[in-house]
C-alpha cells in the first residue's frame, strides 16, 4: 500500500489565492476544499504561517484562526531555517 501524502502549504498559496484568484467571495468552494482535504489528512501548513497569515488583519486571517486554526502544525519542537 503507498502512503498518503500530506502536502505543506506555504503563506503564499493562502495569499495569493485570496488576493487573486480564489478571493473569498469569488471561489468559497476553493477554500471549502481546502478545508476537506485538511481534515482528510491530505494537507497541513506550519504555525509559523499562521502567524504570518494573522498579520493581514483581514478575511484570510479570520479564516486561519478561524476555519483552519487546527491544520497549522507546531514547529516549536523543530528546527526551521
């Protein structure tokens, strides 16, 4: 059997998404995605997106702390350069 993968998303995916393409109003079904396939266990991002994330006082920061707050893995432990 061949192992799920989880991909890792970076801060630009989520912001580039909601300030181009997949704006919140325009696509909410990219972001429902999103979401199911986070709960899936098929995607994840880092708390330290998150954070960067949060600093936009806007939609995408409401959803990260909101929608998404539970798929942001902890990097507190690791070492991240």
């Amino acid at each position: 059997m061949i192992p799920s993968r989880i991909y890792v998303l970076d801060s630009n995916v989520f912001i580039d998404a909601a300030r181009r393409y997949y704006a919140f109003d325009i696509a909410p079904p990219f972001w429902s995605i999103l979401l199911n396939h986070a709960k899936d266990g098929h995607l994840q991002s880092i708390d330290r997106v998150k954070v960067e994330l949060e600093l936009g006082k806007d939609e995408l920061a409401r959803w990260a702390s909101g929608s998404f707050h539970g798929q942001f893995a902890s990097t507190e432990d690791d070492d991240v350069i």
